[in-house]
C-alpha cells in the first residue's frame, strides 16, 4: 500500500518542496544572471527531476501530447544549435536556462498537475514578489542602489526599483506575471475571502512596485495583460444570468478605472516617473539600432542563424557610432532569436505558442463558458490558474517587444511554469479509474529523471570552476589581486575550459604588476600574464577585453608586433568601437616611444560587481542599457 500510495504522493510533494527552493534561490541570486548563481537552482531541479522517477504509478491528468512533443522537438533544436555555436563557453547560460525550464515545464505539466499544489506554489511567488516589493520600495525611497546582500551589487539606476534583481526591468518580467496570475486567484479561486483579501494586498503591493520599477516595457505588458485578464473574466460570465454577468462586470469595470485612476495620480507625484511613462515611445531610442544590428546578423545564415550567445560578436561588428556599450542582447526576444537561431528557431517558436495557447484556449472555453453554463458553481481554482496563464503569457509577449527578459534565467523559469499550467489544466475528465499512467505519458514523466540526472553531473562538474571565477572577480573588484591569482588557480583545476578564469588569473598579474615601482619586477608579472590572456583568447577568441588586456601586456614588454596583430583583429571584430580605437591609439604611441621614456600602461578592465560597464541583466559581459 505504501509503494502504491504514499511514496508517489511523497515524492510529489518532495518535488514541489525542491521548486520552492529552486525558485528561491535563483530570485534571491539577482535572477541567476551569473553561471555561479544560477547552477545551484539547475541543481536542486535536477534532483526534483530524479524524485519525479517515484511518482510514476500515480495517475495524473494527462498533458496535452502535442504541446510535450512540440516543447521537446522545439528546445531540442535550441541545445543542437547551442552544441554546434562556435564558442561553447557563451552557450553555458542559455544551454542551463533551458535545461531547468524543461525541468519545471515536466514537472508542472505531468507531475505537479493538482490545482492544491499549484496555488500553494503561487504563494510562495507571491511571497518572493512581497520580498522583491519591499526590497524596491527601499531603493526608490532613498536612491542609493541597495541590495540586501552586500556582496551582490547593482549598477546605479538611481531610484528605479529592483528588488534583488540588478535590473529594474527584470523585477517588472516578474511582477507583472506573478501579479496576474494571483490576480486570476482573488477573482476565481474557491478559496475563502479572507485569503482572497490576502492575496489581493499582495498582488496590489506588486504592482504597485511594478511602477516603482520605471519600466516603460513593463508598463505596456501588464496594461496588456489586465486587458485581456477582463476579456477572458468577461467571456467567462457571459453564460452566466445577465443579473450576474452585469453586476461582476460592472463592479470590475469601477475597480479597474479605480484602480487606473489611483496609479496615474501616485505616478504623477514624481516627476521621475511621469518622465519614464512619457517617453515610453521614442523615436531616437538605442534599441532601433540594436534591432537592426540583429537584421544584420540574420542575414548572415537565415535558416539556422549564428549561433547561441553570437550576438555578443555579432551585435558588435554592426552596431551604430551611437551604440558603444558592449550590446550583449537585442532587447527584443524575436530578433534575438531569429538572429542567432534563425527561421528554424522563430517557427519553432511559432508552433511552441500556438499548441499551448490552443490548448489554454480550450480549457478555457471547458472551465470557463460551457461550465458556468451549467454548473451553479461560478468559481474554479483551475479556471482561476488557467486564465492567469493566458493574461501571463500576453504580457510577454508584449514585453519580449522590447526587452530579453527570456534570458535571465529566474524569469525563464517563471514562463515555464506558466506554460505547463497550459500544458495540463489539471482536470481528470478520463471515467476510467485506471491507477497507472497511461504509456504515453510515463514515456514524457521518464524525461524528468533523464534531464535530471544531467542537470546533477553538469552542476557538480562546473558550479566549482563557476564559484571560484565568481570569487575571483570579487577579489579583483576589491583590488586584492593577489587573493584572485590563488583563487582563479584553484578554479582552473576544476573547469580549464573557463576563460574567464585565465583572464582573471592574467588581469590581478597585471594589477600587480602596475603596482611595482622596479620595472624589472613589473615586467615580469606582465609576462606571466601574457599566456593566461592567450589561453583565454584560445578558448573564446572574439572576446574583444581579452584582446585589449593582452595588447597592453605585450606592449608592456615591447613585443609591439605582436600587441599589433591582436589589436588589428580587435578593430577588425569591432570597428565602430571608441574604446577598441583609443587602445590602438596608445599602442602606437607606446610603440613610438623609446623604452627609456615609456610610460607603464595601465590595464583597461577591472571586473566589478554586476558588470564591467553599465548593464541592465548582471551578466558578465558588457551591456548596453536600453
């Protein structure tokens, strides 16, 4: 009985605990931005993965076969094209994020399908927004960029709130999701009005720091997801008496032009953010020409694009004499994807909404209109979950527009979620009390534990190698070079194929080495860094700050012909670049100095918490802020 029984339903609950965690640490970790910060969660959702295998005989709602197999087809083409990009390291974030999020999508569409479990996940999101909400209140109150955990730092927008995301438009992809789904419990869940008021303060609190977050993006995709929340709410009651239908209709239409009404008054309080929802639509904004940099790079290879993370390069050799901050992402989902995955990718994704969207759609139509036609019972926590679910997914829809929320990892998982409450509305309609899955459906449940196993292996061979160049950097930012230098060794045992280790590793030498008043003692840590930038420059070529840090230490030792070389392929990779040119610049300069009278160069990167320039994701690279 035991076996039959309670070990499935132990293992379930085994998993959503594991979820709960796994989501806490990658929203607490600044949305997992950093390798380091978001391995962990692969982790902990890898073992939820393997405790899924013990769920097996439990009889389950079935998922829809067409969304399962179009999800696996659609990312099994992501990670072929993420194994076949030129540089591997750049692929590791996204190859991750998928990973996990097929992790979350299985569990919710095939194990976790109960409407209890669901909503007692919701909770915890909600719980997590209150935190991040709290968090971003303090940052816009007092300006002063705070993070509660001083070693994670954000780059100074002023008064925007973030929570503990390092960027404000990352905390509004959260909100707005998790702000109408519970939104969709308030208004159709059965659970008792006092926790319905609960729930209410949580997702009012919520967007209201969704405003704080001064998101333009932000404020276009939850406007369009409360849009369609009242469509779907109204096409739900329109079966219902025309006493009701108007009485709820009319009594949402007042609450919504209350609610409206009230957010336009708070906003126009500060002049910060009646200027942020003003411009919202800029003729001159920089995303146009990271947009067109993707067009470029599109055309490139149509069908199947350049490659996972290739925008990074890509972005660069197109982009505009405006555009001189590294731009690491498109700021629009589609281009990006179409950029680096080409038409393959897009109509894979085509088809990926298109199933769950249908699917979302007619469970809709069963829970919705036809049950409150003959149910006297207006209310349903799965209709609740499945309308929240259509207002979520329309809303990024909207914001990928203009943003790349998909490529921070904490939000990714966040879709998935929403996705796999497509997926499976969690409603048995089968008469047969059959306890066993059916084959179809064990098949999809034995995909949990095989990419949970993976996750495990992959998390416990790079998160070591992860951590040590995370505390590398660290070091590095604080000026203790010689602490990064130990700690950049000890990384380099555990993953070899790290660049940044090695740049790490040559970047304190050269900090050292400016430091030394002997110009013998200075040379010779320069030296010694010289093969750690070429390492790295071996395993990540284009990677232009390796190219700059090794042209200074090898003018450094006069060895110009070769510092000539690097910096030609550094202006060929990036030609509009200013900083690229300023480096060519002082190159020849050093060069036509005589060694008697040369100045000591200084090196051009020093890593800082959240990145080297201003960025709006925390990723390591350079990023342009929309």
């Amino acid at each position: 009985m035991f076996q039959n029984d309670r070990l499935p339903r132990l293992a379930e609950w085994l998993c959503l605990l594991l979820l709960i965690v796994a989501f806490g640490l990658i929203q607490v970790m600044i949305g997992g931005t950093r390798m380091a910060f978001s391995l962990p969660t692969c982790g902990v959702l890898g073992l939820a993965g393997v405790l899924a295998l013990f769920s097996l005989r439990a009889q389950k709602p079935p998922a829809s076969h067409v969304c399962l197999a179009v999800t696996a087809v659609f990312f099994a083409y992501i990670l072929a094209r993420a194994w076949l990009s030129p540089v591997p390291y750049v692929t590791r974030s996204d190859v991750y994020s998928v990973l996990g999020g097929l992790v979350v999508y299985y569990l919710v569409a095939c194990v976790l399908t109960g409407s209890k479990q669901r909503m007692l996940f919701m909770l915890f999101l909600l719980a997590v927004g209150i935190a991040h909400s709290v968090i971003g209140a303090l940052q816009f109150r007092d300006g002063n960029n705070y993070m509660p955990i001083w070693w994670l730092q954000r780059y100074d927008y002023g008064s925007r709130a973030s929570g503990f995301y390092v960027c404000p438009n990352h905390l509004a992809g959260y909100l707005e999701v998790v702000g109408v789904i519970g939104l969709g419990m308030v208004c159709w869940s059965r659970w008792p009005v006092w926790s319905k008021l609960l729930i209410g303060y949580a997702v009012g609190v919520g967007y209201v720091v969704l405003i704080l977050t001064g998101s333009r993006g932000g404020y276009l995709s939850a406007g369009a997801s409360l849009a369609v929340f009242g469509l779907l709410s109204l096409l739900a009651l329109r079966r219902s008496s025309a006493r009701l239908f108007w009485t709820i209709g009319g009594v949402g239409v007042i609450t919504a032009a209350v609610v409206a009404a009230a957010m336009v008054f708070y906003v126009q309080k500060s002049d910060f953010l009646t200027g942020r929802a003003q411009n919202t639509f800029e003729a001159d904004n920089i995303r146009l020409d990271l947009w067109q940099a993707a067009l470029d790079q599109w055309k490139l290879n149509p069908v199947f694009g350049t490659g996972t993370g290739t925008y990074l390069y890509y972005g660069r050799y197109f982009r505009t004499e405006r555009m001189q901050l590294d731009p690491v992402y498109v700021h629009n989902d589609y281009l990006h994807l179409l950029a680096e995955y080409g038409l393959v990718g897009v109509l894979g994704l085509g088809a990926f909404l298109l199933v769950h969207l249908g699917r979302g759609w007619q469970s809709f139509r069963r829970l919705g209109p036809k049950r409150v036609a003959v149910s006297p019972r207006l209310t349903s926590n799965a209709l609740a979950l499945n309308i929240g679910a259509l207002a979520a997914v329309t809303s990024y829809l909207v914001h990928s527009v203009v943003d790349f929320n998909l490529h921070i990892p904490g939000n990714l998982l966040l879709l998935a979620f929403v996705f796999g409450l497509l997926a499976n509305d969690g409603v048995n309609r089968e008469s047969a009390a059959n306890r066993v899955a059916p084959r179809g459906q064990l098949l999809w449940r034995l995909l949990l534990p095989a990419l949970g196993i993976l996750l495990i292996v992959q998390c416990v061979r790079l998160l070591p190698g992860e951590y040590f160049a995370e505390r590398s950097r660290g070091s590095l930012r604080d000026q203790q070079p010689v602490r990064a230098i130990q700690l950049a060794r000890e990384g380099l045992k555990y993953d070899p194929e790290n660049p940044d280790l090695h740049f790490y590793l040559g970047l304190a030498r050269l900090t050292i080495g400016e430091r030394m008043e002997d110009p013998r003692a200075a040379a010779s840590f320069y030296q010694q860094a010289i093969p750690d930038f070429q390492r790295a420059r071996a395993i990540a070529p284009q990677e232009l700050p390796y190219a700059l840090e090794l042209a200074i230490a090898l003018d450094f030792v006069r060895r110009f012909e070769e510092a000539e070389a690097v910096l030609s392929e550094a202006l060929r990779l990036d030609p509009r670049s200013e900083s690229v040119r300023q480096a060519y610049e002082a190159h020849l300069k050093a060069w036509r100095t005589p060694p008697a009278a040369a100045p000591a160069p200084e090196a051009t990167g020093q890593p800082v918490e959240g990145e080297e320039f201003p960025t709006e994701e925390g990723a390591p690279k350079k990023q342009a802020e929309g």
